[in-house]
C-alpha cells in the first residue's frame, strides 16, 4: 500500500477541484456574500488554488526524480499550472454560461504557481 505522501491522489484530488470550481457558472455563483467584498478575493481563490495545485504535484515529482532532475522537473510542474490555469480561463470564456476570461485571474494562477515552486524547492527539493 502506498504512503499517502507518496500517492497520486491528493493531486488529482485537487486539479479535479480546480476544474470543478472554475466551471461553475457565473450565475451559480454567490452574489451577495460578505466575503466576497474583500478587495481582489477571487485573485487570492485562485492564487491558493495553483500554489497548491504545484505543490500537490512536487510533492509526487519528488519521488520520481533523480538529484540532478529535480529542479527542472519542478519547474516543469509549474509551467503546466501556468498552461493549466490559462486553458481554464478560455474555458470559462468559451464553455461556460456567464464567466469569462480574465486576464488577472491568470496573473494570479501564474503567481500562485511560482510561489508553490519557490514553497517546493525550499521544502522538497533537499534530498
């Protein structure tokens, strides 16, 4: 049996959230509640969701990579958050009813992405 640490799971888990949360509606979503009046909370929603989403990935990656790979293999990870992130944002625009496409919202994918691969290089990458 797999350790947990060393699962796909949590992972997948994760991008799945991701998908689901970023196709949901616009007019599914809440409109009056009183976190959302936080300046640019949607930015921070998908900030946290990438950085997460790169050190879910990381924290496989580690395992799977040599000493010498490793660096580069993070940073693949976090290209694909980047990649991921955009591909969600034209989705929204083309595939889902009331959403669009933000470019800032993919700011902030990005951003939380690099600070998921900064988080993973301190703490994983020390074999």
């Amino acid at each position: 049996m797999k350790k947990l640490s060393n699962s796909y799971w949590p992972a997948i888990f994760w991008s799945a959230i991701i998908v689901i949360l970023l196709v949901i509606p616009g007019s599914d979503l809440p409109e009056e509640a009183s976190f959302l009046n936080i300046p640019y909370f949607d930015k921070w929603i998908h900030f946290g969701l990438f950085a997460l989403f790169v050190v879910l990935w990381c924290a496989i990656v580690r395992y799977k990579s040599s000493t010498n790979t490793i660096k580069r293999n993070f940073i693949l990870v976090t290209l694909t958050g980047i990649l991921f992130g955009y591909i969600m944002e034209l989705v929204q625009k083309y595939l889902v009813a009331n959403r669009d496409y933000d470019m800032w919202d993919v700011v902030a994918d990005s951003a939380g992405a690099i600070v998921g691969l900064i988080f993973s290089l301190i703490v994983y990458a020390k074999k």
